[in-house]
C-alpha cells in the first residue's frame, strides 16, 4: 500500500480537552482569527450555539453561523471557502459529528484559513486527522483527500460531548479499536522490513485497544449517570486524539486496512442499504473480517459481546445487505483489488476469501 502522505502529521496546532471548554472558546478562536464563520450540524449547533456565541460577541469582530446539513462534497466546501474570502472571515470553525468535521477541514484548507474543530460527538477522529473523507452531495463515497499539514485546533467540550447517544461513543470506539488490528496484521506476518513510524503507531495502538477494551463499559456507566469521570475523559481522548496521532504517523499506508476498506465498498457499492448506519458501525463489522484474516478470530468473542450488548451491528445483516453469493463475490472482488490486497499473494487472497465466508456465517 503506498504511502499517501510524505510528511508525519502527527498533532494539530492546539488541543484541548474539558468539561464546559465552550464556554471559553471565543479567546481560543481569537488566537487564529477575529472574524470566524462557523459551519456547524443542526443538532450541534442547537445545543451548542449559545455558548459559543456568548464567548464570541466581546472578543471578535464579526462572526456568522452557517447550518451545513449535506455530505462532506467539494462542490459546497468550495463555495463555503469563497464565501468566507470574499467576505472578510479569516477562521473557519467546525461544530458537531465528523461529517462536520471534514467538511469544515475542505473548506478551510480549500481558501488556506486557519481551522478549528469542535467536536459534539467522540464516532470518529475526524475532528484531529488532517484528513477529510469525501462524498458525492448525495452520499457515495469518492475517498480521502489527505492534507499537507495539520489542523490548528481542536477544542473538545467533555461535559457536551459525554451526553452523545451510546451509539455515537461506541462507533468512535469501534473505529479506534479496528486502527490496532489493521496495522497488526503488519507484524503478524513477520514482515521485517516496514516504513518509518509504523513500529510506534503499532504500539500506540495497542495500548489504546486494551485501554478502550478495559474502560468502554465504565465510560457507558458513567455517561447515563452524567458523571464526567477520568474514565469518561480517557476514553474521549483515546477516541480522538490518540486515534489521530496514529493514524498521523502510521501515515495512511502499509496497512492491510481491510475494516475500513470494508467500510469504503460498502459506502460504494450498497450506499441505499448503508446509509442508516455509521462510519464505526460499518467498520465495526469489518474488524470482525480483519480479526479473521489475521488468524485472531478468537477476539472477535469479546467484540461481539459488547456489540451484540449495546445493539450494534455485528452482521451484514444488521447493516443492511443481504449475505448472499453475489454480495460476497462483490466484496472479494473489491478488496482484492485494493491497495489492502496484493492479489499476486495465493496465501492472502485466500485468507481473504475465508474471512469473507466467515463474516457471511455470522448472519
């Protein structure tokens, strides 16, 4: 798999993460820029509007706030990004999910503006990666458009983000699990030649599964009793900044990626029977497959527990598609050949081909 981005992005400008951090986010905002336009979801913005304006109105020039209720396209980051130049905004700040999240990062990067994140929910690490993953305005998915460099701020409110729904906290956490699974299968094949970096994000990976593994249960105890605990504040980071420092130096590459690429397909070629279901859902059950490939599939005993718990998807099924043999040759044909494959390998394409049987007998 090449590598999609020479230089390690490993951090963002600035992080900061606690309960009511909105509550001063206007002098953090100013650090970059006195007239922000602020792009944000209809639910985040809901909850969060006026806190943020209230800490905006006595530091800043002018700022507007610009509700964005599609898909993370082009064709409306550009016009954003347009917008803002022409009329004297010099910040671009992102509020809700990670749809939100690498749009604003589109637009900012798009009319070189400084960009500020802040997230409403913990599903993915999107509001830290100086990645965006792209769609068509009506939803498919076209693919990731990685930065030059890294995001300036990511300002992360614990006190709104621990209210998120189950279900948005345990697909960050899904999506953070599958980043140690997919860089391991790497060193499971005694592969003793690697690029730089992917030894360190490997062992940060690790010690974020069995952090995520060890405290996801009490994290969900304590956010229904509204208790923002140490547990509540390492799991958030875990999800979101450790998450994005490795992927910033595993750098997008020589990986056999096969969660999120299961992820991709199925965004691509079932987008009406996916679209209900979120990023780390529909990676979720991927892990499943990239567990199996890599010869672990005993782990997939305690993942399946705790998604079969908390109701996620944990089949084809449960995300919609129907586990056929057409849908299953669909699936081996896309994924061999990706750039998670070699197809030239018998030994992999065989695994792969196994995995996908055995994803197929969960329904």
């Amino acid at each position: 798999m090449p590598i999609k981005e020479n230089s390690f992005r490993i951090g963002c400008g600035r992080y900061l993460q606690k309960p009511h951090l909105l509550n001063e986010c206007g002098k953090e905002i100013l650090r970059f820029g006195n007239s922000p336009l602020i792009i944000g979801g209809k639910a985040a913005l809901t909850i969060t509007k006026e806190t943020i304006e209230n800490s905006l109105k006595p530091l800043c020039q002018k700022y507007e706030f610009i509700e964005h209720l599609g898909t993370c396209n082009e064709e409306r980051a550009n016009e954003l990004s347009m917008y803002a130049i022409s009329n004297g905004f010099n910040v671009i700040v992102g509020v809700g999910g990670g749809v939100i999240m690498d749009f604003v990062k589109l637009v900012g990067f798009s009319g070189d503006l400084p960009i500020i994140n802040i997230p409403t929910s913990s599903a993915t690490c999107a509001s830290y990666t100086p990645l965006s993953v792209r769609y068509t305005p009506e939803g498919r998915t076209v693919g990731s458009k990685h930065f030059e460099y890294e995001i300036d701020s990511v300002l992360v409110d614990t006190a709104v983000i621990s209210r998120q729904p189950v279900r948005l906290l345990l697909a960050g956490i899904f999506d953070a699990l599958a980043k140690f699974t997919e860089i391991k299968q790497r060193f499971n094949d005694n592969t003793k030649e690697y690029p730089l970096g992917l030894d360190w994000a490997y062992i940060l990976s690790k010690k974020s599964f069995d952090e995520l593994v060890n405290k996801t249960e009490k994290c969900i105890s304590d956010c229904k009793n509204e208790d923002i605990t140490d547990t509540v504040e390492q799991v958030i980071f875990t999800s979101i900044a450790v998450t994005g420092v490795i992927s910033g130096i595993a750098r997008g590459s020589n990986q056999c990626a096969l969660a999120h690429k299961f992820y991709e397909i199925s965004r691509k070629m079932f987008f009406e029977e996916s679209r209900a279901y979120l990023h780390g859902e529909i990676v979720g059950v991927g892990l499943l497959l990239q567990n199996h490939f890599n010869g672990e599939e005993r782990n997939n005993d305690f993942l399946m527990s705790l998604m079969k718990k908390y109701n996620m998807p944990c089949c084809l099924s449960d995300i919609g598609i129907n586990a056929d043999p057409k849908s299953l040759a669909i699936y081996y044909d896309q994924l061999k050949s990706s750039d998670a494959i070699n197809p030239n390998d018998l030994n992999e394409t065989e695994r792969l081909l196994n995995g996908l049987k055995y994803l197929w007998s969960l329904d």
